[in-house]
C-alpha cells in the first residue's frame, strides 16, 4: 500500500528515533557481573538457556576451527546491547533472533547491537558465526594441542577462548555439541552421544547434556582415540577416551572408575550425570581437570614410573569428586572455589586413608602446619588472592586445596561426624544443577548442628591466621614462609 503523507511522517519519525537511539548508545565497552577474581567475566541482563555449539575440525590442530555458536536465553532486564565473553577467534557474522546485528569487540568482549530494545523476561537467540583458534598460550587455557588433535581446558575463565558466551559459574546452561572431523578421527564430548553423521570424508558428531553446565566444565576431545565403554553403579553408563595404541596398558587404571564411583556415593549420594569417564590425552598441562562427566588427564600421569598407584587413584577421586562438588554444584563466584578444591581434596585424603593407609590425621596435621604460610603466599581460602593477569590458572594456590580440606576437618571436629555427613549429603541434594555461595554452606552448617556457626567460619574462611584446630590444642601452625604456587589446577599432594 502507498505511504500517505500522514504515514510517510510517522515513518520519516520513527527511523529519525531509531537513528537517534543509535547515535546516544555509548561506545561499546567490556562488562562483568561482579565477580571480585575476574571482574569482567560474565554479562548481565541475560540468564543463558542452551548452547549449541558446531566446530569443523580439518586435520591440523593449529589451524582455527571453522564455528557456529547458537545461545539461547531469556532476558533478565531491558537490553539495547548484549555483551558476550569472546576473546580467541575472528566473527565472522551475528544474528539477534534471525536479523543480522552489528557487533564490536573491547577487551575480551563480543558487544552485540539488538535490532530492537529487548525488553526484560523475553528470549533472545544469538547466533555467532566464528572461529576457533586453538593457537595461544596455553597457561591461559582453553583448547589444549594434544599428540593427534585436541582437547578442553577452560577453567577458570577460557572457556570464551573457545566459543561465545557467558562464561562464568553463576550462569550454567545446557549444551549441544556437534563437531565434524575427518574420518579417521574420533569425537566424544560431555554429555551423551545424540547422532552421527558421514558425509565427504568427514563425520559430524553430535553429543548433548542432559544436566545444565557451566561453561568452563565444557569438553570436546577429537583424536586417533579409542572409546572404552564398562557399568557402573546403578548402571551408569562409564565412557573412558584414551590414546587407541594405549588402551591395554590404560585398562588396569580404566577398570577402578566403577568401584571409585560406588565409593562416593557411599558418602554422598548418588553420582549426579548421566555418564561419566576419563579422557586421557597425550599432552603435558601440568594439571588434570574435572570437565563434566568427562574428567581430563594427562597420558603421562598413568603411563609414567614416578607416582606411586596411591597417588594415582587419589588424583582420580579427586576429579571424580568434583562431580558433585564443583559440577553439580558450581561456585557461585571465584571467591567459592574453595568450595569446590577444598571437597574435592577432602575426599581424596579419605580414599587413600581407606584404601591406601595414608591417615586423615597426619595429612592435616601436617596441612595446618603450612596452613599461615599459604594464607601469606595466597589469601585466606574464601577471599583469595587476584590471579595474575598472565597466568590466571595462578588462582589454585594450596590454600584452595589442603588449605581448605583443613577448614572441612576443622568442622567435623567441632560438630560431630554425623553432622558433618548429614551436611554434605543435604549440600549436594539441595543445590543440585545449580551455582551456590560460601554464605549457603556456612547457614546449612549452623543449621544442621543447630547453632550459629559464624564465629567458627569467620575465623576459618577469611582469617589472615589459621585458628586453633578444635580437639587438637597442640597442633601449631608454623611462621609463614615463602609457598610456591603449583603450575595449575593439580589435584593431590607431592607423591611420598
């Protein structure tokens, strides 16, 4: 229909308001939601739903992914702009709800131009078309070169060196993973396999979660690998991707993950996912990671001649224990990581307590008499130090580790065995699927041993000094010292 003069005004006057919103928005800059470690992780005015994430892997591993990353997700407040955390990759093209947006990059953000004003409480889909470049200093995580293709490290915050979006623990979504390969390689990400496809040489693999993620738990391994498939308790199906030429000398390894699963789910319920296993990769990273239901582990930690077989089936619990520490339940911010590292390492001393008589008490002992050095060297557990810029994985100091396996001792001293199982059993149950904060933790704890445990918390979480251990006035704490940092995330104490 013709424009009248009446509708041409209105039109001329609305593209006029339009254009003038566009001049006033202000020049596209990084945002974060808060998190004091990494202050421009995370964005706000969106809560993520769902990733799908297509990668073209072509034979070389580093050469950049050809990528797409779908998001959706529901707006939590009005948004003329969407940032995204993206920070290792050319963008090529960005879609809001099927129309092409206009986009700009500032620090390691992807700001993206709404179309239209987003009112809060509406979903948004966000396509980017991208790269993937697995090239870059791995101190910095995310992909990591393996000796036949590629896999994952993106904790603590790489993982938008990958890919595109919220990357931070507060916002965990569901993920679809569908990557092509040539044929001669193999694809297995977290989650479950949901298809795959030949086509010209190559294969497209697809796998989904079934629970939400966060993002810097996402996993994706292409290889020569060989998938080793076995049962567990109630049976879960358990997946193990290893190097195909090392499948038997793995295997005595591979065949504990099923008992180590029943044992953690003695003390704390039932293994949260829907699968898990070992992803072991022929690469040296200096650390082994939890990656959802697909923990990653160097070849060289099971293949080599210098850890005893107890320090390899604690390094394994402790990857396992992060399921429900860590996984199922995520920080809510950084400061919580002890949450996770503190759990994990708790468990770890207890199997080789069990299984490999190397006592709690010792440890511990010998944990509190470090414990003012690492608190000197890197925080208290709960308020830590910032990472260093060029080496964020600086973050898993051993206060985060013993330091804080130390504070779970401390409390089951000071509120009785049952109480403590009670706590945890309750703590893994409650926030199950979601993020939660020290705050929660410390409430269940004065909870469940039915007085008000602040002052036991406040000591033992922020204290420059580590407080008296309750049941055990003479252990002393030594005089601080210098403590070295570990290269990265690694899971268990020096072998003896």
């Amino acid at each position: 229909m013709p424009l009248t003069s009446r509708r041409l005004r209105a039109a001329l006057l609305a593209t006029a308001s339009v254009t003038l919103v566009a001049a006033t928005l202000p020049a596209p800059e990084p945002l974060g939601i808060g998190d004091r470690l990494f202050p421009y992780l995370g964005n706000p005015g969106y809560d993520v739903l769902s990733y799908d994430i297509s990668l073209t892997y072509k034979g070389s591993n580093t050469d950049p992914l050809d990528a797409v990353t779908t998001i959706d997700a529901r707006t939590t407040a009005p948004l003329v702009r969407i940032n995204l955390d993206f920070a290792r990759g050319a963008v090529r093209s960005v879609e809001v709800n099927g129309q092409n947006a206009e986009f700009a990059t500032a620090r390691e953000d992807l700001i993206v131009d709404a179309p239209t004003r987003l009112p809060a409480g509406v979903p948004v889909r966000v396509t980017v078309r991208h790269t993937s470049d697995p090239s870059g200093d791995l101190a910095n995580g995310g992909w990591v070169p393996t000796a036949d293709g590629l896999a994952m490290a993106n904790q603590a915050d790489a993982a938008h060196r990958v890919f595109p979006g919220n990357d931070h623990p507060a916002d965990k979504a569901y993920f679809t993973f569908r990557v092509t390969a040539p044929k001669d390689l193999t694809v297995v990400a977290g989650g479950l396999p949901a298809g795959k496809r030949d086509h010209a040489g190559a294969t497209t693999w697809t796998y989904r979660t079934e629970h939400p993620m966060a993002t810097e738990l996402a996993q994706v391994s292409i290889g020569r690998s060989a998938v080793l498939r076995r049962t567990g308790p109630r049976g879960l199906p358990v997946r193990d991707v290893v190097p195909a030429a090392d499948r038997e000398q793995l295997e005595p390894w591979l065949k504990k993950t099923p008992a180590q699963v029943a044992w953690m789910e003695k003390q704390v319920g039932p293994y949260p996912f829907e699968t898990y296993g070992l992803l072991v990769a022929d690469t040296e990273t200096g650390f082994e990671l939890e990656t959802q239901t697909l923990s990653l582990f160097e070849r060289s930690l099971f293949t080599g001649t210098g850890y005893p077989e107890w320090y390899v089936d604690s390094v394994m619990v402790h990857e396992l224990a992060h399921q429900w520490f860590g996984n199922s339940v995520s920080p809510r911010s950084w400061s919580d990581l002890w949450l996770n590292e503190g759990h994990a390492t708790w468990y770890e001393a207890r199997y080789a307590e069990e299984h490999d008589r190397k006592p709690m008490e010792r440890r511990m002992r010998e944990a509190y008499a470090r414990s003012d050095t690492w608190r000197a060297a890197g925080g208290p557990p709960a308020r830590p130090d910032v990472p260093t810029p060029d080496h964020k994985i600086s973050l898993f100091r051993p206060v985060v580790y013993d330091g804080s396996a130390l504070i779970l001792y401390a409390l089951r001293e000071e509120i009785g065995e049952a109480a403590f199982d009670r706590l945890e059993r309750t703590w893994v149950r409650a926030h199950r699927d979601g993020s939660a904060t020290t705050r929660q933790f410390t409430d269940l704890a004065s909870r469940i041993a039915g007085r008000d445990l602040t002052e036991f918390f406040d000591g033992w979480l922020y204290g420059k000094k580590t407080p008296p251990m309750p049941g055990h006035p003479d252990w002393r704490s030594e005089a601080p010292r210098n403590a070295v940092a570990p290269k990265g995330p690694a899971r268990a104490p020096k072998p003896e």
